[in-house]
C-alpha cells in the first residue's frame, strides 16, 4: 500500500531534521520503502510517498523520530492509473 506521510517541521525549521537524515539515514524499518518526496518552498510541509504492507512498520518508523520538531499526518493513497481504471466504466453513466 502507498501513503502520503505529510511531515511538518516546527517553526518551519528543517535543518534539524536534514540534519539527523544526514547523520543518520531515514532510520526505515525493514519494509517499508521511501519512495520519493517534495518540500514546500517555505520549509512547512515535507510531502513523502512511502510503501508498506503493515501499518506497525509506519507506526514504528514515526516512534522512532520522537522528539525530532516534526509531527506527522498518513494518508492512504491510490495511484492515479488504478483510480482510472476504477471510475472508467462509470464515466459513461452507466453502472457496470
């Protein structure tokens, strides 16, 4: 399954966390697999796609940054490919 974990820095401040990646890797449990990311310009929000099949591993890795400044929100999240093939026969006002 993919996630959205959305990651907010305090104070808008990322430094401490780039600065603890850096020292220290992603710090993933086994299974689950960073996928990709993006930051806002401002250093708010750090947006990260990640993949998993048990949400203890999600819950663990979020333990694991305890204390870190950031807070985070997981989102569930279904590629656009699959919610296309989902809704195509119902484009056409038909139930199928």
């Amino acid at each position: 399954m993919l996630f959205m974990v959305i990651e907010r820095f305090a104070n808008q401040d990322a430094i401490p966390v780039y600065r603890r990646v850096r020292d220290s890797g992603r710090q993933l449990p086994v299974g689950l697999a960073y996928v990709g990311s993006w930051v806002e310009p401002n250093f708010d929000r750090c947006f990260q796609l990640m993949e998993c099949d048990d949400l203890r591993l999600l819950q663990e890795w979020v333990l694991g940054w305890r204390g870190s400044g950031v807070t985070f929100e997981i989102v569930p999240v279904v590629p656009s490919a699959e919610t296309r093939e989902v809704v195509a026969p119902f484009l056409d006002g038909i139930d199928p």
